[in-house]
C-alpha cells in the first residue's frame, strides 16, 4: 500500500522551503520517525519523518526543489515487505553481567550518535521501557570534553556550487541559503525602516571575572551548568530596561508599545548562520537557569534543531563578536525590537584610576537603538547602567 508522505505544515509565517537533504533514496528501507529529508525555511530546518514503516518508493521533490506547506513530497511503500522490517530500531548493549540487552533507539538519536560518535553503551534511555531518545544523546555530548568529541562531528557539507576557472582565475558561486537571504533582508529592514545610532562605553571586567572564579567551581557543582559572562550581561540588561522602559518598546504603525515583560534574544552561531533564540520572561529566571537555556538553546543551533517559537518575538536583543575576537563593532537592531547590546573581546589596557595608571580587562560595549523611540540621553543612561552593575555586581543581585 502507497502512503503520502508531505511537507510537514509550516507557520503562517512561512510561506515556503526549499529541500535541502535526502537521507534516504527509491529502494531504501525505511522506518516510522525515520527522518527521510531536511527542508530549510527562512527560519529553521524542518525534519520530515517517515510515516509508517517500509520501502521508499519515489521522490517527487529534489534537493533544491521550493516546496509548500502539506505539498506531496513522496511515496512509501507500506506493503509486505514493510512487514518484514524491524518496527523499532535497536541495538545490542553488553551488560557488566555479559548479558546482552536490546536496547530500543529512537531514530533521530541514533543518527546524532552517528554523527557524534557515542557508543550506545554510553547513552541511559529516559523514553518508555528505556528507549534512547534524542535528549539522552544531548546530554551525553555536552559531558563529554570538546576534544574528544571534535574529531567524531562531521563537517557541514558545503553548498552545491558552480565553479568557473577562466584565464587560471577560478570563482565560486554558491546559492545563497533562505536563512542568509531572510538575514540580508531583515538588515536592509532595520537600515532603511528605523533612524539607528550607536552609542558607546567601556566596562572593567575586573570584578565580574574575579567573582566567577571565586565561584565556578562551586556554582557549576551546585547547578551543573557552566558560569559565563553572559548570564551577568543579561541580568543587568533586564535592570536597565527596566529603569529605561524605552529600550524595551517597539514601534507598531503609530503606536509605542512599551512591553511588561522580558525577552531577551541571545545571538548564537550556527552552521546555517546567525540565529537568535529568546529567553523568555528573563526577569524570572536565575543566573544557573539562563546559563542552562543558552547552552541548550547553542547545542539547538549547531544541531538544527531550533523551533520557530524558540527564535521568534523579543524585546531586547544581545550579540557578543567578543568570541569571534572583535574589539569594536555597531550591532544593527532586530526588527521591530528597538535596541541591541553589542558586547566585544576582553582586552588588557592602560587605565588611569585615582591618578594611577593601572592594567585592567577592559571591554567595549555598544548600544545601538531606534532613535525615533529612544532619546540620545535615554540610550546613554541604559549603556552607563550596564556597566555601572557590571563593575559593582552585587548591585545585579540587589536590583539597584
């Protein structure tokens, strides 16, 4: 029996997706949640899993091909050959005891253990009767030190492209991806819609960076999850909007809407490019809840597997070119938010303090906002608040 397999339903916010990946091919045997193909939308990779267990019989759709929401994609043969086929995935794991255990696996998490190089006796199921799941894979990889886990990840396969080679002077050309285009798009938006400025300061980092190591160790074991910087960034930006509601408004025809609550996009890397999942209602959460989210929000990126609601809205928005090395950069704002916190690389520098000159870590911070909401003054004194909390942090913990 031939079964339909579609789209998968897309938002009303997107209105189509190109096929970028086939996983499986005519004649390949396939079981149900398999994940049979990869669509990239403007905003996030869409998974497309196998309906029922069997054969695929014909793709209707190839890579590159832009396809709608619910669109038929292909076909699956669900026949007596299907019946044949294992209705769920395992693996054998030899116990301590040398007893051998099948161990159900759910197929998203056997294909990152593929690309991750886990072994299945490393992973604990959390799923009914013990089935491994795609979250057991997560946290195994983020226990496991970056150098033993660099060499087993595959390398983002490179764009289709067509090379030229006239008169020994080769080009490139590579198709631009719908995250890069939507990217280009939303950046023109900001520049051409909004009257951005930028402002800047600078904040001695001294005293946050000896607070963290006063008490890594500590709060890692409390909270088993990493102390970074951003996790202070972050609480006192929610201090300041909240001292300067401005920053926190967006402008909607012609009316300010001054929001009461606190979303704060965080600007993550990933292989597709630059996204910006949000940390909702941040005012609520604790330092070891934000550090938790953003690590969990990082692995998401690099495994494509953000959801649209978790990149969506926010009212405030934070990059740090600091990782990448920048010193000094103007951050443009995310439509229709009304201001973004540029933070940069922490640098030695000569600083004079009560007429000495001393050597402190230093950091350039930059605010660039909508100046047809936010006044020159406003913008300033949202910038000297972060820094003022951020050399002084116990007042972050006071909320002063």
């Amino acid at each position: 029996m031939a079964i339909d397999v579609n789209v998968p339903s897309f938002p009303e916010s997107v209105a189509d997706g190109s096929v970028i990946a086939w996983h499986k091919q005519p004649g390949d045997q396939v079981t149900r949640d398999e994940v049979l193909a990869e669509i990239e939308t403007d905003k996030v990779v869409f998974e497309v899993p196998a309906p029922e267990d069997g054969v695929l019989l014909e793709i209707l759709e190839n890579e590159g091909a832009t396809v709608l929401s619910q669109q038929l994609l292909a076909r699956i043969d669900a026949g007596t050959l299907a019946s044949k086929l294992a209705v769920t995935e395992t693996a054998v794991v030899v116990t301590e005891e040398k007893t051998a255990v099948d161990v159900a696996i759910a197929p998203a998490a056997r294909k990152l253990m593929a690309e991750k190089g886990i072994d299945v006796a490393q992973v604990s199921g959390s799923g009914k009767g013990g089935r491994i799941l795609k979250e057991d894979v997560l946290k195994v990889i983020d226990n496991v030190p970056a150098a033993k886990t660099a060499a087993s990840v595959k390398a983002v396969p490179a764009a289709p492209a067509i090379t030229d080679n006239l008169e020994g002077r080769p080009e490139k050309r590579v198709p631009m991806s719908r995250l890069r285009a939507r990217v280009a798009e939303r950046l023109l938006e900001a520049q051409h819609n909004a009257a951005m400025l930028t402002t800047f300061n600078e904040v001695n980092m001294k005293p946050v960076m000896e607070l963290r190591a006063r008490h890594r160790d500590a709060f890692e074991k409390a909270h088993d999850v990493r102390l970074g910087f951003m996790s202070f960034f972050v609480k006192a930006a929610v201090e300041a909007l909240k001292q300067i509601p401005a920053v926190n408004a967006s402008i909607e025809g012609s009316d300010v809407v001054y929001h009461g609550f606190y979303d704060i996009g965080i600007a993550v890397s990933s292989p597709r490019g630059l996204v910006v999942p949000v940390l909702r209602d941040v005012d609520q959460m604790s330092m070891a809840e934000i550090e938790a989210k953003i690590r969990e929000y990082a692995q998401k990126a690099q495994n494509k597997s953000l959801s649209i609601d978790e990149i969506s809205g926010g009212t405030f928005t934070i990059t740090n070119g600091g990782v990448f090395g920048s010193m000094l950069s103007t951050p443009i704002i995310n439509p229709p938010q009304s201001g973004i916190l540029g933070m940069h690389k922490i640098q030695d520098r000569a600083m004079v303090v009560n007429g000495e000159v001393v050597v402190l870590p230093m950091m350039y911070l930059a605010h660039s906002y909508d100046h047809r909401l936010i006044d020159g003054r406003e913008a300033v004194q949202f910038l000297v608040k972060i820094k003022e909390m951020l050399e002084d942090p116990a007042r972050i913990l006071l909320e002063v």
